[in-house]
C-alpha cells in the first residue's frame, strides 16, 4: 500500500475512479489534496448570553471567528467517493491553522467505498480567535492504494454525507455546561466587578465622616508622653515591680 502522488491523483480523477466534486487542479499538493471549508460551521456556546448555533458562510459573509476555548464543526466543500482499492491515508487540517493553535478532532482515515463531505471539529486552544473563512483550502487529504481491492464498501451511518450527522450537530450546539469558551468572558467580569468595589470603597470614603476630625492631645497629655519618651531604661519600673504595685 503506497501514498499516490498528485501525477496518479489527477489521472484518478480525470477516469473517475476516485471522485473529487468541484475538483480544481490547483489544490493538488505533490502527495495530497486540499480540501475547501464549506458551509454552514457548528459553533459552541460562548456563554448563557450566547447559545449553540448554525453559521452560515458565504460570500458576502464568509468569515467565522473560533474564540479561545470554543469548539466548533466544520465540513468539507467538496464530495468524495472512494472506490474498493483506496482509503485515506489519513486527514485534517492545514498546519498553517494547527499553527495557530486549532486543534483538529476526526476519524482516523476515510475507508474505501465512502462517499460524502468531510466533517472535522476544531477547538481553538491558542491565546487569540482564529478567522476561517468559506472556500479557502482548509483539510488535507492523502490516498493511499490497497494492494488488493477491500471485500466490501464502507456501509456506515455517515454514508453519502452531505452535512453534519445528528450526533455531532447535538453535542456542539445543544452543550449546556460551561466551555472552555466562557473563561475570557469570566475574568473580564471579574475584572468589572473589582473595578466596580473599588469605585464603591473609594465613594464610601468620600461620603464618610473622618473618625479623627476635630481630634487634638491636651497638651499635659502631650508633655507626659513625651515626658516617657525621654526617660532613660534604667529609670523604667520592671515587669515584677510594677505588677506587685498594681496589686497593693
């Protein structure tokens, strides 16, 4: 079994005996090809403020931001179809976005037979959202060639895929507990809320009354403890005389 190179990509095509659609020359890589990000994208939830949702992507709005910590599902624009004799050798991401700190969460190769568009979760855990954007080269796939033809297609619950499966659209959407999503949006209100008990602290010191206004020593009192300031150790009563004075 050996990984076919773009010369034995293309000439596969062109026989459809493996089926690109759209197929563009130009996304064929020396030993795999780039697939397109298609639409719509599965976002997880931000915060209570912000459900689970559907984003459609096109061109007139073709961008979709992945916050730190969010999950989000994204398919292929592009169609397989697999005969018996080639699988995939495995795919996911460009490394340009695993750069960027998305981490890619798929199947570990795509079996001979299959027929549908790719699906892949992504979870951004870099420190800043990451831009995906509809119909830019975004999964790389390699095919790899059987040497001798499976018994059998893939007949799985994802066959002919055209969008997300049940599952995946249920657990990204539909999560309800707190994602790694909502930290930023935690400490900024924490954040707020320091900065609002130091605006109160410093109202209240303004509204209340100074405790030592108008206070001032009589001046004997002040002489006496000057007085003590300066009167040398030796002169001073001990711990023992002055507790047998205390009790006479």
């Amino acid at each position: 079994m050996g990984t076919l190179s773009d010369v034995q990509i293309i000439e596969l095509v062109k026989t459809r005996h493996l089926v690109i659609e759209p197929f563009d020359p130009r996304l064929v890589e020396p030993a795999s090809y780039d697939l397109r990000l298609g639409s719509p994208v599965l976002a997880s939830p931000l915060g209570p403020d912000e459900l689970g949702k559907e984003v459609e992507l096109t061109p007139e709005n073709p961008s979709y931001y992945i916050q730190t910590g969010q999950m989000v599902g994204v398919i292929s624009s592009e169609r397989l179809e697999f005969p018996l004799d080639i699988c995939s050798g495995g795919f996911g991401i460009r490394s340009e976005f695993a750069r960027r700190g998305i981490n890619a969460f798929g199947g570990v190769q795509l079996d001979p037979g299959w027929r549908g568009r790719v699906t892949v979760n992504l979870e951004n855990v870099g420190p800043e959202p990451v831009e995906i954007t509809f119909g830019e080269p975004f999964f790389t796939v390699e095919f790899q060639r059987l040497e001798k033809p499976a018994s059998r297609g893939y007949a799985g619950k994802n066959q002919n895929q055209n969008s997300f499966p049940d599952e995946q659209i249920a657990f990204i959407i539909n999560a309800r507990t707190t994602s790694l999503a909502e930290i930023p949006t935690l400490r900024l209100g924490i954040a707020r809320l320091n900065a609002l008990i130091v605006e109160l602290m410093e109202e209240l010191d303004e509204r209340l009354p100074d405790v030592d206004a108008g206070l001032e020593l009589k001046p004997s009192f002040e002489r006496r403890l000057l007085k003590s300031v300066n009167t040398p150790r030796d002169a001073l009563l001990s711990h023992d005389e002055a507790w047998q004075r205390f009790n006479r």
